[in-house]
C-alpha cells in the first residue's frame, strides 16, 4: 500500500495504464476505424489521430509536471487514469459489446488492461494526492 501511494508507484502505474490505451488505439485505428466501421473516412481517422495524439500529449505532461511535484499535474494525471478505467475500459465493457469482433482477442485484452490499470493508476494517484 506504501508504493501504492508513492510518487514512484503513482508515476509507474500511470505509465501502464497510458501504455495500455496506447495499444487500445493501435487496435482501434486497426480494426474499429476500417473493419468494424468501413464507412469511416479519412476525417475519422484524421480526428481519432488528433485525439489520441492530444491525450498522449497531455497525459506525458501530466506524467512529468506530477514528477517535478505539480500537484496540477496529478489531477489531470487522475482525470486521464479515470477517462481510460471508466470510459475506455468499463463503458466500451458495457456500451459496445461485442467490442472489436475483428480483433479477438486482443481487443478484450486491450480493453480490460484499460479498465485495470486506468483504476489502478486512478486509485495511485487519488491515495497520492491525499498525502
């Protein structure tokens, strides 16, 4: 519970979890925008592109403010953990089934790593801003 709650164990499980939605939007670009969704054009991928690129910006800001002692920095860093645990892994759990039919099983591992590590790094980051 101790690392849990460290600097060190914030910033790691922090790392998963943006790793770990990483991968979920290489699978997404693969087999949702051209398998799942054929008729998604190139605006759609320019536009989950943009995004993902912003969410991995700021996450990485997040990451190393938190790091130089931001407290800013680790509130967003908990808004990115909850945004990957609750919407990319529990809602895509709930809302989108079946999830990537195309990419079985690597969609479902990609989407429960999202619900783990997002809440795990989410519980890190709220145990350390409490300190």
């Amino acid at each position: 519970m101790i690392w849990l709650s460290s600097l060190n164990g914030t910033i790691t499980l922090s790392v998963i979890a943006l790793m770990s939605i990483v991968g979920r939007s290489f699978l997404d670009a693969r087999y949702v925008l051209t398998e799942d969704m054929p008729n998604a054009g190139k605006g759609a991928i320019a536009g989950w592109a943009l995004f993902v690129m912003v969410l991995v910006g700021g996450w990485v800001w997040a990451l190393v403010a938190a790091a130089q002692g931001s407290r800013g920095g680790l509130i967003a860093a908990l808004a990115l953990a909850l945004f990957t645990g609750l919407l990319a892994g529990a809602a895509s759990l709930i809302a989108f089934r079946p999830i990537m039919p195309s990419a079985k099983p690597l969609g479902d591992i990609a989407i429960w790593s999202n619900l783990v590590f997002g809440l795990l790094a989410a519980l890190s980051v709220w145990l350390r801003l409490r300190v």
